[in-house]
C-alpha cells in the first residue's frame, strides 16, 4: 500500500507552480511542472478513496479539497504553457 501524501509538501510544490510567470519560465519547465502536477494528483486521488487512519492529520474532505486545487492548478499550468510557447515563438 502506498505511503499517504505529505500534504504540507503537496501545498508547498503547489505555490511554487502556481506563481510561475509565462513570461520567464520556459515551455519546458511547465511540462516539468505537469508530470509532478500528475504524480501529485494521482497520490491525493488514491488517499481519497482509502480507509484514512485514525492518526492521519488530514480528512477526506480536506484531501478532496486539496484534490480539486490540484487539478485547477493543472488546468492553469496547460494555459500558462500555451502562453509561454506563443511569446517564445513570437521571440523566434
């Protein structure tokens, strides 16, 4: 059984990737973001549907809510992305 994510870490790499900037960061640095965007999502939708412990600091709701910032940053990361690529071509 996989280990339950550290929610403290997941919200950490969520402020950082949801303060890039599409005018310094580079295509390949959201595409980077993506993949831990993806593994981040998939480790908060498997603790969803788990039996949480009793000792596990956070609550279904909490991880679902986390679940949904999750995928709303997703969503801002492919925008972001198309954003940076635009003004890289635009440079060429």
């Amino acid at each position: 059984m996989a280990e339950l994510p550290d929610v403290g870490e997941v919200e950490e790499m969520l402020a950082v990737i949801e303060t890039r900037d599409p005018v310094t960061t580079s295509v390949e640095q959201f595409d980077r973001d993506h993949g831990v965007l993806l593994d981040i999502q998939a480790e908060v939708a498997e603790a969803v549907l788990r039996e949480l412990p009793a000792k596990y600091p956070y609550n279904r709701d909490q991880l679902q809510a986390l679940l949904g910032r999750i995928q709303d940053t997703i969503a801002a990361n492919r925008a972001q992305r198309e954003t940076a690529y635009a003004l890289g071509q635009s440079l060429a």
